[in-house]
C-alpha cells in the first residue's frame, strides 16, 4: 500500500475509565497467534470522536444501558413450556454471568460446536425453557447479549482457540482475509491494513468486537456483531451471509480472538 | 447505485448507434497494465469524469483518494495515494489500465477493478447483500472509464 497504516494511525490516547471506577484496556499487545499482524490492538473506542467517545464513560449517558435494563426484565420473566425463567436456573446474573461473556465464543463438549453467547442464549430457551428462540441479531436478542456482557466488563477477552474450536477458528481466519464481492475486499483490507485511515466520512477502526453488542447512534439500538459483520461484506458488493450461519460464527471465534486481552466493554457507543 | 445504472444503460444505448465498446473481458492490457486503445472510441468528457470521480453512486473514487480540484466535495479519503499531479506520473494508457482493472498494474492492491465482470468471490447484486449472477455489469461503463480518464489527465502540476 502507498500508504503506510503506521505512519498514519491516528488513533487517540484517551483513557476509558467508566463510571469513574471500572478501568478498561483499550490497547493492549497482540496475542501470538495474530502472528504480528497488528503492533497494537486497539478498540474501536479510540477510534470515535470525543463526544461519541463520552457517551460511553458513564451509564447514566450511555443509551446501551436500557436495554440492558430491559433485559433484565426478560431475565425475570418465566416463559416456554417449562415455565421457567433465566434467573429460575441462573438466579443473579452479576454472580452467575460474571466472566462468561469473555470465553466466547466458545467449545460446548456435549453439543460438540463452537457457540457463541447468542447460541447459547437459544439453547437455554428453547432446550430449558420450551421457549421460542430470539432471532439471531434480532433487538430481544443483542438486549440479552448485553445484559450478560455487562457482567464482564473490564475483564480481558480471552477466548480458545485450540483444541476442537482450531478447525472453526481456521475457517474464521481464511474468511477475514478473503476477498469478496464485486469490490474484492477483505476485513484486513480495511480493519488490518488500514486502521486510522479515512474511507469517505468513516474513520477505520481495527473491526474488533470487544464492544459488542454496540450501541449505533446511526440507527439507536443495540447491533450484534453479526449484524456488523453482514454490513461489512454487503458493503464490499458481495452476496454476505447470515447472521448465525457457521461462516459467522467462524468469523467470530477469529475476530474476537484477534482482540484477546481487551476489556470487555459492551454495551459500547459507536456512530 | 440506481444512478450509475441509469445513466450507465443511457450511455451503452447511445454508444451502441456507433461502434460499440470493447467488452471488458476483451480489454488488451500490455505487460505492466496500460491500455492504449480507447475503450470506446469516443474522446472522454472531463466534466463528466469529474463527476464519476466524486460521486458516492458512481465511481465514488475519492472515498479512497485525495483530490484538489474537487475539494468543493468534502470526506476524501486515504486509502491510497492523493490524486494530484497524476498525469505527471502516468500516461494516458497507464491511467485508463489503472482505471480499468488497476490489479493489471499493482498486483495485489486494494483498489476495485472497474471494468471487470466475472472472476469474484460471492459476488452481490449491487448493496442489497442478495447473490448476483455473473457476469455482472462493470462498475463503470467504458464511456465512464474514458471520461475518468480526460478528467485525470487535467491533473497536472507541470
């Protein structure tokens, strides 16, 4: 590239304190497996403008926390055949959910898959409860992504990527760098090559997903990562895939793995 | 991307009451990429080229470049190299190569082949995400490509 992304990342150097109390890593080094790909990891939050960047540090200004008031609301009511509700088997998601949104996605044995958090979530009403499932990237759904997340904000994603999820973390990898559709670009084309650069109005962040489920002030809700995801290789003029097709959760494992060692920060604010 | 569509479906009709275009997979790039021929025989319009440089629904070619001339345009881009004093660098058959499948000159890189309709991965039909059958119609129309090409060729610092 003419442009060397290093000489003209601009990312800030802001710290993310929320709440003036939780501190958040939002640099960090990059995990051995991205094989030097990236000298820094960083969120996405460097990466938007100030006032975007504050709408973040402090609950009461982050519009991402109401869903995550409304799902606790979810989280209480019993549904399903079995009558049952998430706290019926969970109790306090600040006890029981702590630490769980930073291992996925994640190896489940007896179902032998990599699930993410949203599969999981399905799992549980439809298997536990005899309840519907929530559509994949649907609002209930990124509500309840939250409210889990939430739990582990701070911790550092730290997601496995050997062992049985090796095959799905491999299939992610030749995904994030294939070039599709009919402009023939990959995510590295845009997230690895050239974070901190400017496509049109966009300033290029490094795609990570540490934030997720983000809260978009462009259309004011929660967005899943695969709903980014489908917006990123729509945007390459491509046929793009579903929203929770394996192809994306192979995606997943690998791009969440690409920020292994960032907080978990969900809900985070996007534009 | 309706607008391209339109104005390119004008442009074809127009041209095929003449000569016609050369296909894009007829195009003779020489060993480094250039095009000398003209893709259409039409002498390109500045203006127009101007206009496709700029514009989001069409080439949208500043969304990656930096341009002087249309800084009345604002969100320019830096993905690859400004655009100033391009016809210093370049000829004009090296040009219209870089415009028409710019691969053909720099392996690898990330600029879209405009004038290409088949060889892609999943390809789309435009931004709606759905599958599109190839060949597709090229991101530009051969008249768009030679206007690209008169505009760059003002970009002279010389």
């Amino acid at each position: 590239l003419a442009v060397p992304a290093l000489v003209v990342a601009d990312p800030d150097d802001d710290n993310l304190v929320i709440n003036g109390e939780i501190e958040m890593t939002t640099k960090v080094e990059p995990a051995d497996h991205l094989d030097g790909a990236l000298p820094t990891v960083m969120s996405g939050w460097h990466f938007r403008a100030d006032e975007t960047q504050a709408l973040q540090m402090d609950d009461f200004d982050n519009p991402g926390m109401i869903f995550v008031d409304q799902a606790m609301d979810a989280w209480q009511t019993a549904e399903g055949t079995e009558d049952k509700s998430c706290a019926s088997c969970h109790e306090d998601p600040a006890d029981s959910m702590k630490g769980v949104r930073a291992t996925y996605p994640k190896w489940n044995e007896d179902a032998g898959e990599v699930r993410t958090l949203a599969m999981q979530i399905n799992d549980c009403r439809e298997n536990q409860m005899g309840a519907e499932p929530y559509k994949y990237d649907s609002g209930p759904m990124a509500s309840m992504e939250a409210l889990i997340s939430v739990q582990s904000r701070g911790m550092p994603v730290d997601v496995a990527i050997d062992g049985p999820a090796q095959e799905t973390w491999e299939r992610g990898k030749e995904i994030y760098y294939t070039r599709y559709g009919q402009l023939e670009l990959s995510c590295a084309n845009c997230h690895e090559q050239n974070y901190g650069n400017m496509i049109r109005a966009d300033h290029l962040s490094q795609g990570q997903i540490n934030g997720f489920p983000v809260y978009r002030l462009k259309n004011a809700r929660l967005n899943t990562a695969h709903g980014r995801f489908k917006g990123c290789v729509r945007d390459t003029r491509a046929e793009t895939f579903a929203p929770g097709s394996d192809a994306f959760v192979a995606l997943e494992l690998y791009v969440a793995s690409r920020g292994n060692g960032l907080s978990v920060e969900a809900p985070s604010v996007r534009n | 991307m309706r607008l391209w569509t339109l104005t390119g479906a004008a442009i074809i009709a127009a041209g095929s009451a003449t000569a016609g275009p050369v296909a894009p997979t007829d195009v003779a790039f020489g060993e480094y990429g250039s095009v000398s021929e003209s893709l259409t025989g039409v002498p390109g319009d500045p203006e127009a080229g101007a206009n496709v440089v700029k514009n989001k629904g069409i080439g949208n070619c500043i969304a990656c470049h930096q341009v002087s001339a249309l800084s009345d345009t604002p969100f320019q881009g830096e993905i690859g190299p400004p655009l100033d004093g391009v016809a210093d660098r370049w000829s004009e058959a090296e040009i219209r190569g870089i415009v028409a499948n710019a691969k053909k000159t720099y392996d690898g890189t990330m600029m879209p082949s405009y004038y290409k309709v088949e060889g892609y991965i999943r390809p789309g039909d435009a931004y709606t995400g759905k599958a599109a059958e190839e060949p597709l119609d090229p991101l530009l129309t051969a008249q768009q490509i030679e206007d690209v090409v008169a505009f760059l060729m003002t970009l002279s610092e010389e």
